[in-house]
C-alpha cells in the first residue's frame, strides 16, 4: 500500500506531504456509508478513485508535476476555484487536459464543490479529501478523522491523549477541522492536539486561563511539591511558549494581552500559559505523554479549587 501508515522516513519534504495528504483521503465505505443512490455513488467513486490516482502518481513522480512544498494540492485548489468562479469552460479545459479516463469526474467533482459551500470551515479540506460525507445532513469530524493522516505511532498517540482528556471531564470543541482538535473542561480551555502535512503531531497544554495567572501559579506550586520537580521544571522549561500569539521572546514588545510571571524564579512573558510538546524539530515520546498527563492531572485540580 502506497499511503502505509507504518511508513515513517520519506525521500524528501514533497514526498512526506503528499504521504500525509494521501493519508487524509477518506475511505470510501466511510464516507458514502449513508448514501445509497446509486448513480451518485458511481459518480463519488470516479472522483474518488481519480484523487487516489493523482495523488500516488504525484507521490511516484513528483517531478513530473513541478511539485514544491506548498503547491502540492494544485489540482484541486485551482479546480475548486474555477467551480467557485462559475467558470465552467476554463474547468472542463483543465480537467480535459488531465483525465479523460474518469467522464463522470468533473459532474461530480462539481456537485461535491456545491455540497462543500453548506460547511464553509473545511469545505475545500472536504473536496480535496473526498470527504463525502457533505452530502449527509451532518458532518462532524471526529478524532478519527485526524488520526487518519498520522503514522500508526503518532495516530496510537493522539487516540490515547483523546482518551485520557476524556477521562479527566474533557470534550472537543464541535469545530473540528482536519488538522486540530480543541479541548474545554468545565468552561475552561483546556488542551489541543494539532498535526500537519510536515510536521510532528503537536500537543498544546493550557496552564491556565489567558488573563489570569491564578491557575497558573497553583499548578507551580504544586510541582515545588512533587519529588520530580526538576525533571518537570526542566520539561517546562523547554516546552512552555512566551507570550502565545503576540512575541516570540520576553524582549519582544507586548500586545498588551501578556502578562510577566515567575517562573521558577526567572520573569517570563507569558500569554496564555500554554505548552506545546514537543520541541521544533523533535517528536513526542513516551515520557513525554506521561509529564503532560500528569501536568493535566494538575490542571484539573486547579480548576477544580479555583473556578
């Protein structure tokens, strides 16, 4: 199989996208499960089977198609937005000059762009994965649907954190999209799992709310406590982001939305007190899962206390 998701070392970043965008396609018993016309499923089939070819043909031959990093989805992009356009000539040109194996191909390509237009979040993420569920009356994505794209490792991951938030009181947010997952907790942002074409899967854990460091400062003073205090201070340190969305350093000019804390010690500008594991360039492993598990455990208990 192509699309293997025990595959975990790739020729180059062209050819690790692809792998995780090939990944991402829905199977298609799973995304017809409700649909029962026949003729549409013919048509789906044609655009699905055509999607699954082009993006294994890309993968075989990148070169063939002048790929870069960020250009990888061309075919669908530029399709969607002649569909969009109501360019119906200029479409038909570019799918002519692409298939002609597949006759029902732009029909349905074309239905499935009308469908997508109902759920504007991730319409063209539903197109381009051949997430047919569009044509449903509901369509929620579900941690299966992220951990779809992962190698079987990071994917046994994300589905044990899934779990264990869910044991402690957590749940989604109902906006999923194909690449993250949000948590609250008892009205509280809580965590969220993130994963991209290029990147290692991503987990963010909030040490408190936004604007106040109250949970923040119990969750330090719980770990002054703990026998492992260094090991988790050391953790923190290399994972907790400085001042989130606003500035990349403590010598950055503030927002205004950030706020100076202790940190063991050290001021820090802080924005949302958030950690994100693992560091750039590495990936999460198992000790990793355990200090944010019991990070969370700590979360939970400040929330708990203070709310």
């Amino acid at each position: 199989m192509l699309f293997d998701g025990k595959q975990t070392e790739f020729q180059s970043e062209v050819h690790k996208i692809i792998w995780a965008m090939g990944r991402r396609i829905v199977p298609f018993e799973i995304s017809t499960a409700e649909i029962t016309d026949s003729e549409l499923l013919e048509g789906l089939r044609q655009v699905y089977d055509f999607t699954v070819e082009l993006f294994s043909d890309m993968y075989v031959n990148p070169d063939k198609y002048e790929l870069t990093t960020k250009n990888i989805g061309f075919f669908h992009e530029h399709l969607f937005k002649l569909l969009k356009q109501n360019k119906v000539k200029e479409a038909n040109e570019w799918v002519a000059e692409k298939t002609s194996k597949y006759p029902l191909f732009l029909k349905y390509f074309a239905m499935c762009v009308e469908a997508s237009q109902r759920r504007p979040q991730n319409s063209l993420a539903y197109v381009m994965y051949c997430d047919f569920r569009i044509f449903n009356k509901r369509i929620n994505l579900k941690i299966d649907d992220l951990a779809r794209a992962l190698p079987d490792r990071e994917a046994a991951i994300i589905l044990g954190m899934h779990n264990y938030l869910l044991q402690l009181g957590a749940k989604p947010y109902p906006r999923v999209s194909y690449v993250n997952i949000q948590y609250e907790c008892k009205k509280n942002y809580f965590a969220t799992m993130l994963i991209g074409n290029s990147t290692p899967l991503g987990v963010y854990v909030s040490l408190g709310k936004k604007d106040d460091d109250e949970q923040y400062k119990f969750i330090i003073a719980e770990i002054e406590k703990l026998a492992n205090k260094e090991e988790l201070l050391e953790f923190l340190a290399r994972s907790i982001k400085c001042c989130t969305y606003c500035c990349t350093s403590a010598r950055d000019k503030s927002c205004g939305k950030a706020k100076w804390a202790d940190f063991f010690g050290e001021r820090r500008l802080l924005c949302g007190f958030e950690l994100k594991v693992p560091n750039k360039g590495k990936i999460i492993d198992a000790r990793d899962i355990e200090l944010l598990k019991l990070i969370l455990d700590l979360r939970i208990k400040a929330i708990d206390l203070l709310s």
